[in-house]
C-alpha cells in the first residue's frame, strides 16, 4: 500500500504555510496523500477564543478545494474531547500500512509527553518540519526520540495562526497569509474579532 501523511493542529486558521509545508512534504515524501486532521482539544493547548470546529472545517475545505492529494478528515472533531494522536493512528494503521505523521520541531521537544510516544514511532513515520531557519541542520539529539525522525527540508514558512488571529484583532491585513477564501471566510463570519 502506498504512503500516506497525517498532519493535525488546530489550523485556526489554516493558513499558507501549512499549505506549502504539507505539498513540500507530499513531494518530497512521494505521499499518496496528505491528511489535515483538525484537532478538537489538544492536549497541550488552551483552545479558549478559538474558532468552533464547523468553522475550522470550513476553514480547511475552502483552502484545499483544488488541491489534488489533499484531504481532511473529522476524526478527531467526531471523538471529541481530548485528542490523542495514538488513538489517530491507530484508526489509520488499520487501513494503511506506512503513515507518515507530520509535526513541527516545536512538536518534537514535547513529544516524550505525548500519550503512548513509543507506540507512535512503532507505527508511524515522524517526520518533523523545521520551525526556524537553520532547525533543519540541527537535530534535536537530546530527544530520546531523536533517531526515529526524518527531518523535512520544507522552505520555514514564518507565518502563524496566532499571528493572523491577531492582525485580525487589531484590523491589520492577512491577505496572503491565508488563502483568499479563508480570508473571505474570516471576514463574513467576523472571526477573531475579540
């Protein structure tokens, strides 16, 4: 079976760099496809003043409409409650037999309090996107998940859900932060504004 990629968050909003960073990976990974799986509650995030889930689903149909190779799936948002990537991939390994689960470097400092981190790496590829320039070059050796992990040589995208949050807040433009849809989207819906 071929190869596929999970890349979860909250993606509230998504915005490019999600966008770029994932086709990267799905050429450079030769994917079949690339999952975006929206979070419900993370485990190491305060959700408060975020978008609800029919927003951020929204959100993502709009960005990937003509994307080929690029799917979403509710999983998480169905579950409900706390969302645990263990419980994720299990679902897919049940029909897949290589995953591929997409994280940030941020990610990878943590990843040791993630719930069942062996099972993870038992199951599923990490492959990790550099958060700054330079990351890439520079593995995180003290993580004892260190060499389960394939470092991406994705372009750093410099742009942030927070940071759209905020311009919005503040009536700052987002135009090409986010795609032009997204970005109607946020306005129509009067997203972010307190």
């Amino acid at each position: 079976m071929n190869r596929i990629g999970l890349f979860g968050g909250s993606f509230d909003p998504v915005h490019i760099g999600h966008l770029i960073t994932a086709s990267y990976v799905m050429t450079e990974r030769r994917l079949e496809k690339i999952v975006f799986i929206p979070s419900f509650l993370s485990p190491f995030k305060v959700m408060t003043g975020h978008s609800d889930a029919s927003h951020r689903m929204n959100m993502l149909r709009l960005a990937i409409d003509d994307f080929p190779g690029f799917e979403i799936d509710d999983i998480e948002l169905q579950r409900m409650g706390v969302s645990f990537t263990i419980d994720t991939i299990n679902e897919y390994h049940k029909v897949y037999d290589k995953v591929d689960l997409i994280i940030g470097y941020d990610n990878l400092t943590s990843f040791d309090k993630w719930k069942d981190p062996e099972s993870i790496v038992e199951k599923a590829d990490l492959v990790v996107l550099p958060r700054k320039w330079g990351q890439n070059q520079e593995p995180l050796e003290e993580s004892r998940f260190a060499r389960y992990v394939t470092y991406s040589s994705s372009p750093v995208i410099q742009i942030s859900s927070t940071m759209i949050r905020e311009k919005v807040k503040r009536g700052e433009s987002i135009r090409f932060l986010t795609p032009p849809a997204v970005e109607d989207y946020i306005y129509t819906n009067n997203l972010f504004k307190v």
